[in-house]
C-alpha cells in the first residue's frame, strides 16, 4: 500500500508555557510541519502572514489573551539608517561577510554557547548541546544559508566574530537567528548583521527584511523599533509602525480571535487550491 503526506498542511497549538518576553504571562503558538515539494512556497506564503521558521516548524504567536507579539519586517527601498546606526556600520567596516549553506561549525558552536552563557543564561535555549545547534542550522527544507562575520585578532588570525541564520524568501530575507561574540558587545553586532542584511537584500532586489517578533514593554526587543521603515503584521495586514509608545502589551479576553477563525483566515500557496477546513486541520496539544 503506498502513503502520501496530506497535501493541506495540519495545524496544531501548543501547550501554554511561560512568556519568554513579558513577565507573568503565558505563551502558546499555532504551527504546522514544513515538508515536501510545498516546504518554501510554504514558507514564503506565511511568512507575509506573521509566520516564523524553527527547523521543520512554522509558527506564529496564538496566545488567548494576549497579542503583543507582532510580526516585524523593514522596507528596505526607505530605509535610512540613524546616525548611530551609521556609526555602527563605520565600526564593524573591517569584518568580512562570508555566505555558506546550512552547515554547523564547531567555531560556530563555541561562539553560541559562549553567547548563551553571556546574555542568555536562563533561556529556554541554554541547555542546547552542539547535536541540537546542529539541527537548529541544518534541518530546514527551504533556502537558507549563514552569514558568517570575520575580523581578525590581534595577531592577525582570523576570527569568527558574528553568525546569522537566514532564510532567502521570495520578498526578502528572514533572519531566523543570529548570535556574536559576547567578548565584542561593545560593537552592536546584532544590530550590524541586521543593517548588513538590509544592505544584502538591497544589491540582490529584495523589499523586505523579516526581523521576528517586535513585542512591546519587552526591553528585549526595543532595538527593533529604532530601525526606519518598520512595518509591523496586525490584523490580518502589514502597517507602518509609527509612534512604538502607542503600542500596548495589554491583556484582554477578547483580543485574540478564536484558534478555528485563524486557520480559517489563512492564505495557503496557489499550489495548495482545496481550502482549510478548521474543525479537521486545528489540534490542541
């Protein structure tokens, strides 16, 4: 007997589990597999609807109360970067960008760990061993390639300095993760790799840069909103994103739609024609 994988994806919620960005809450996410001949046309399409990429995974922010977390990309055509910002680029001049596929390095992993321990000692990714940074870079069925930054040392050796995680969209470039040498904080190399990425996309013809989730009242993610042209996903459409004080991480019960209304309102690639029936595709976990 021959079996096929179903050709209208699955979409599940997780489990609720403390909120990673604002205190006191509880996330939970809707995601669905990334697989087979659909996986980028997959990819592409709910990326533009807040979607996110972890390995063989999309998911998006679906928690019953709240909705802070918004979707983040820069138009890259208006972007300007600040003063600071180009004072940024001016420190980080030296470093070469080196572009490779989806391969773990031990450089790489030693970097990452010793990131983890520096800014992110009790993350939900402290405990990750170099065999789960390695699925983390390589089990992902889409385009995607890191971007290795390179200084030297003071003896003239090369040394990897910076690492981002980038999936290559058909709009633009989604940066899944990125990391630095703690060692070199002082250089803003996370806000270097996205401005070096907004440069990227700009010599290869790309509008956009996805940037993940900008949540506000999260002091981990405020460096979103200092970058031009933001645009932020809400209700169903992209939008500039103004004033960031004019944004509230309020709760409310009725903030959120229903599990079923949100799959429901989903756009899947034309490739996938037969329409999302919810009572049959939503699973709680």
């Amino acid at each position: 007997m021959r079996h096929s994988l179903p050709t209208i994806p699955q979409f599940y919620v997780t489990a609720p589990q403390p909120c990673p960005y604002l205190d006191g809450r509880m996330e939970r996410k809707l995601f669905t597999a990334l697989q087979g001949e659909q996986a980028e046309a997959m990819n592409d399409t709910l990326s533009k609807q807040g979607f996110r990429r972890s390995q063989n995974v999309l998911y998006r922010p679906s928690c019953a109360d709240c909705c802070a977390c918004l979707s983040a990309r820069i138009r890259v055509a208006d972007f300007q970067p600040t003063r600071s910002q180009r004072r940024v680029i001016k420190r980080n001049s030296s470093l070469q960008r080196y572009v490779t596929s989806a391969w773990a390095t031990e450089d790489q992993y030693d970097m990452f760990r010793r990131y983890l321990d520096s800014r992110h000692a009790d993350g939900g990714m402290a405990d990750m061993d170099v065999f789960e940074f390695a699925a983390m870079v390589e089990e992902t069925p889409v385009r995607t390639r890191v971007l290795e930054y390179i200084g030297q040392d003071a003896n003239g050796r090369r040394q990897l300095r910076a690492v981002c995680l980038t999936d290559v969209l058909d709009d633009g470039l989604s940066l899944v993760y990125s990391f630095f040498d703690p060692d070199h904080a002082a250089k803003s190399l996370g806000s270097y790799m996205i401005l070096d990425q907004i440069a990227l996309a700009r010599k290869v013809g790309l509008p956009y840069v996805y940037l993940g989730y900008w949540v506000p009242g999260s002091p981990k993610m405020d460096y979103k909103s200092k970058f031009s042209a933001l645009e932020i996903y809400q209700n169903g459409a992209w939008h500039d994103l103004g004033d960031p004080d004019s944004y509230s991480g309020a709760t409310h019960p009725l903030s959120v739609k229903p599990i079923a209304e949100q799959v429901a309102n989903l756009s899947l690639p034309k490739t996938l024609s037969a329409p999302i029936t919810p009572t049959r595709v939503v699973r709680d976990l």
